[in-house]
C-alpha cells in the first residue's frame, strides 16, 4: 500500500471526480475512492469514503491520469448545493446499511453467546447429575454394609444367649438355631466372595477396614487418628490440586509417622488414592496429571464413614475370627 501510495499514478473518472469534489470531499480521498471503487459509481466512492474516513494515509494526493476511456458518458450538472445535497444522502444510506449490518452481528453474536451459556449449563447439570448418582450408590453401599453389621452383631448376641442358657442347664433350640446361623453365614460368605472385581471405592473401603481389624487391640482413638489425617490429606489434594504442597507428603515427616506412614495399610490407601513412592526418594507424590478428584471425593467419603459409623469394621471383624476358628 505504501509503495502504491508513493509512486503508482492511479487512472480516475474526471465526471465522477468533480462531483464528489462538488459534495465537499478533497480530491485526494476523492481520488482514492474512484480508484478503490473501480470507478464505478458515485455511490461507491461515497461508500468507501465513509469506510476508510478514519485512514489518515489517503489524506495524500496520488498521481492522477484522467483516462477518456472510463469518462461519464452523461456528466451531470448538478449545482453545488445539489451535490452536497447528494452526497449527505448518500452518506446517511451507506451509514444506515452499516448500522443493519452491526446491528445484524449483534444478534448473531448475541445468539452464538446464548447457545454457549446453555451448552455450559448443560454440561454442569450432567457433571452434577453424575456426582449425584455417585452418592447415591456409595450411600447405598454403606447402608448395606450397615446392615450387614447389625445382623452380624445380632447373630453373635444370640450365639451369646444360647451359650449363656446352656450353662445354666437351661434347655435350649440350639441345634435349630445354629442351623439356621450357620446357613445364614454360608449364604453370606458366598454374596461376599462373588467374583465381580472389586471397585476402586470398594478396595479404599477394604484398606480402612483391614486397618481397624489388624490393630484392633490398640486404643481405637489412635485408628481414629489416623482415618482424620488421611482425611485432611486427601480433602486438601482434592480441593488444591495445583498446589504440590498437599500433593507431596514426605514420609519421615514425624506426626505423619506417628499417625499414618507406621501403618501399611496406611500407605496402601494413599496409593490407591493415587499418591506414589518417588524412587530414591523419601517423599509420597501424587502426580497433578494422576490427580483424579472423583477417586479423591470417594476416598474422603470413605475416611468419613470410617469415622462416623460405630459399625465400621466389625463384619471384617468377625468374618477373620471366623475364618481363624
């Protein structure tokens, strides 16, 4: 544009060029609109007048060859006034057409943008339909374990009774109660040793689980301790992923010693969370590409029923007696 502007002589209408000259325009942006319209119409060069009226660049004046082949065939003779006249109506026709035309791209980028935020509200009421059926089934499962634990509890108290009542020489429908619990065990230990591979929610809960069962002889605040502790560190990775401090646990930290790192059941937990031994070194990682936040919600859920459910164990409790007898 530069080198056009600088050395090319441009060929333009002489009719055209006086007219809009007449409607008050200088003969440098006159020039150029004749030149850029293709010389073509009086409306055109009005057209890219008003297009290009912020361009300072065409304030200039380009060689100019008045080329009788491109002349009006019927020049006009308009007045002055008439001209002026003119080209404010041709100029209030071009800003108007421009108007429609950003007035039509607002619409169309207003649509794009309510297509966009539905597209949005979409996608989140699925992740929250998703997150919802989660709960749904994990609460369900601890229902379930719940009640295994009540009918667990209830078996051994009436066990107990019948024990109690042959002591004493009390007669008793032992033969048929025993056969009844014994088919009830039976029943039971098959639905648990079903070969449907274990869920990854599933496998945190057995870890808990195991935890409890194998230091079952020490004080219970201490497992306790240590189902809060895993707690805070999977809730903190979960809610700050980006932060390597909560995904970056070094295990000869003492407190987490103390609490968690003793454990190996422990430490299998926060594999199953995702968190891996750096090789060579004495830290416990989880990775921000490994970082996955559902498995991390299920963990924290099940550290959570670990803590709050006073049932929490006792079938895992009871079925390894069962299986030492």
């Amino acid at each position: 544009m530069a080198e056009e502007t600088e050395n090319a002589a441009i060929e333009v209408n002489r009719g055209l060029l006086k007219e809009l000259e007449d409607m008050g325009f200088s003969m440098a942006r006159a020039s150029w609109a004749l030149h850029h319209s293709g010389n073509s119409s009086l409306e055109a060069a009005v057209n890219w007048i008003i297009d290009h009226e912020n361009d300072s660049q065409f304030e200039k004046m380009p060689l100019v060859e008045f080329n009788i082949e491109i002349e009006s065939p019927n020049p006009s003779h308009d007045t002055a006034e008439n001209a002026q006249a003119r080209a404010k109506e041709l100029m209030e026709q071009a800003r108007k057409l421009r108007e429609e035309e950003e007035t039509k791209g607002e619409r169309e980028r207003e649509k794009e943008r309510i297509r966009a935020g539905k597209e949005m509200m979409e996608t989140k009421r699925i992740a929250e339909e998703n997150e919802r059926k989660r709960n749904i089934a994990l609460r369900k499962a601890e229902k379930d374990e719940e009640k295994k634990a009540r009918e667990k509890i209830m078996l051994k108290l009436n066990a107990d009774k019948l024990e109690r009542k042959r002591r004493r020489g009390l007669p008793t429908e032992e033969s048929a109660s025993t056969s009844i619990q014994v088919s009830l065990l039976d029943y039971k230990r098959k639905v648990m040793s079903s070969s449907r591979p274990a869920s990854k929610a599933e496998e945190m809960r057995e870890c808990l689980r195991s935890l409890r069962r194998n230091h079952k002889d020490e004080d219970p605040r201490i497992t306790r301790t240590a189902f809060e502790t895993l707690l805070t560190i999977v809730r903190n990775a979960a809610k700050k992923p980006d932060e390597e401090r909560y995904r970056r646990i070094r295990l000869t930290n003492r407190l987490f010693h103390e609490r968690v790192g003793r454990y190996k059941e422990g430490i299998e937990f926060m594999e199953l969370c995702g968190f891996k031994t750096e090789e060579g070194s004495e830290f416990l990682s989880l990775s921000y590409h490994d970082a996955d936040i559902n498995r991390l919600r299920d963990a924290a859920f099940q550290l959570n029923s670990a803590i709050t459910n006073p049932f929490f164990g006792l079938l895992s409790t009871k079925a390894e007696e069962d299986r030492e007898k």
